[in-house]
C-alpha cells in the first residue's frame, strides 16, 4: 500500500502505448492488469481467483485505485495480457520501469543497509547425456522448421530420420554403438543446418538451429582431413559449464555447483533485500 500512496502504483497506462494498437474498442487499463498479475504471482491465485479478489477484496481494489461498486473483469483478460507481456522482452523492460522508479523514490539505492543471499533454481530440463544432447537438438530444430518452414524438410527427410528423431531422445549411459551414433547424428545436423544455409542465412536464425549450431560446436570439431570428429571430454576439450549449453529448448539454462555436494542445471538466483527504515522492505532478484 505504501508504494500506492506515494507512487501512485509502479505503473502507468502510458507505459502500455505501444501494446495496442490505436484503433478498436477502449480495453481495460493495462497498468492495473499488471499489478494484479504482481499480486497474483505474490498470493499464488488462479486467473479465477485473481478477477474474484478484484470484484471483492477492498484491499486489492485500494492497490489498484478503482472504486469499491466496480465489478471488475472477466478472468481471461489476465491470459490475454500475459500473451502480450511475452513478446519483445516486455517484462524484462516492465520490471526495469518499475525499478526505476524505486530507486527515484530512494528505496532501492546503492550504499544503504542491504542483505543478500543466493540460492539455486533448477530449470525445467531433462539429465541428458551429451549424446542425447545433440540427438534430441536435432529433433528440437527439426520441429521448429516443421512448424515455421515445412517445404524446407521436404528432400531432407527420410524413413531413418523419422526413426532417430521421431520421440524424445532416451539413450541412456551405454547405448548400443555409441561411435556410430555420434557420427550419424554429427553428419544429420551438418547436413541440416547446410541445407538450411542454402536457403539462406535467415532460415539459420530461429531459436532452436541456433540451440543446434552451439551444441555441435562445444561436441564436434573437424580434424586435419576435414573429418568431423567428437571432442574429448578430457584436457580441456570442452566449454567451460558457464557458456556450454544443456537443453537445447532453453539454451539459458546452465550446468552448476556449489561445493563438493550441490549439483543443478538451471540458475543462481541472487536475492537483495534494502532496510531503509521506516520505509517498505523491496526485494530484488538477478539470475
């Protein structure tokens, strides 16, 4: 309630111009959809109990400036704006607004009283082996292209990919004729990311060809002859885990540790916390 009564609420409708278009029907004032979402994600409600928390609850009516007789919303408005948040790195742009003008307002400011700590979040990925790795990033980019560019698989495909790639990948730690497997997939993945090369440097451009382009990079390499070749895991034959990339849908997500114990992929979270008293505690959080 503090930041409502002295900021006026962390938003505004203006920051949202570019969200909608210029035409059409007047929609629901977007900075307040933006601060239920906040208060959603905080309370763990449904969109169903978020649009009954706006009809009912004086608090969330008080968040959000709007008169206590106001009804509200329907509950699908708020899936409607999360589409929107996801696009052209809009929330990231709407948290640095919002950062902003906390730090404005002096509640978040470098050489105060400040805790910090870190912890480690586990991303949504599968253990995979790193000759599943690349087996399953020629799937991923393989079904990227058959949603965006499906005549571009045409003549590329065949009977014998569709057995290799046509399911998740699940190998294990011995599979049966390990060498002959790293060939065939080293030489799918040259043979499709060239193919998609011919048809122009854009076609190499969607997220998961580049997921592909990497893993093969920090995998393979080409000898002396030109032969392509599986790089060792030993003397420093691979990346470091900083930059390797291990799940070829969220190429983000990282292999770490801490310790001698600890093990994840996924990130560390770094959470900071002001104590500027009387003043609210903000919380700030950087992977």
């Amino acid at each position: 309630m503090w930041v409502r009564d002295h900021l006026g609420g962390l938003w505004r409708d203006e920051d949202f111009a570019d969200w909608y278009p210029r035409d059409g029907r007047p929609g629901l004032a977007p900075a307040q959809l933006a601060t239920v979402c906040v208060l959603q994600f905080l309370l763990g409600l449904s969109d169903r109990q978020a649009a009954e928390a706006v009809r009912c609850r004086i608090d969330f009516k008080y968040a959000l400036a709007m008169e206590l007789d106001d009804p509200g919303f329907h509950h699908s408005v708020l899936a409607d704006f999360r589409e929107r948040l996801t696009e052209d790195g809009r929330a990231d742009r709407l948290l640095d607004l919002a950062l902003a003008r906390l730090k404005k307002a002096s509640l978040a400011r470098e050489r105060t009283t400040q805790r910090t700590d870190s912890t480690h979040v586990l991303a949504a990925v599968r253990d995979l082996t790193r000759l599943e790795l690349a087996t399953e990033a020629v799937r991923a980019a393989l079904e990227e292209l058959a949603g965006t560019a499906p005549h571009l698989l045409a003549g590329l495909i065949d009977g014998e990919w569709g057995r290799r790639y046509g399911r998740p990948v699940r190998l294990g730690r011995n599979p049966t004729r390990p060498k002959a497997r790293v060939l065939a997939t080293g030489g799918d993945a040259v043979r499709l990311i060239e193919h998609l090369g011919e048809h122009g440097a854009d076609r190499l451009s969607g997220p998961r060809v580049q997921a592909l382009r990497q893993i093969m990079v920090q995998n393979y390499y080409r000898d002396g002859a030109g032969r392509l070749r599986w790089r060792p895991s030993e003397d420093g034959g691979l990346p470091p885990s900083a930059v390797a990339v291990v799940w070829p849908y969220d190429p983000t997500t990282r292999y770490a540790r801490r310790g001698h114990i600890t093990r994840w992929k996924g990130f560390v979270a770094h959470l900071t916390s002001s104590h500027i008293s009387p003043r609210p505690v903000i919380l700030t959080a950087s992977t």
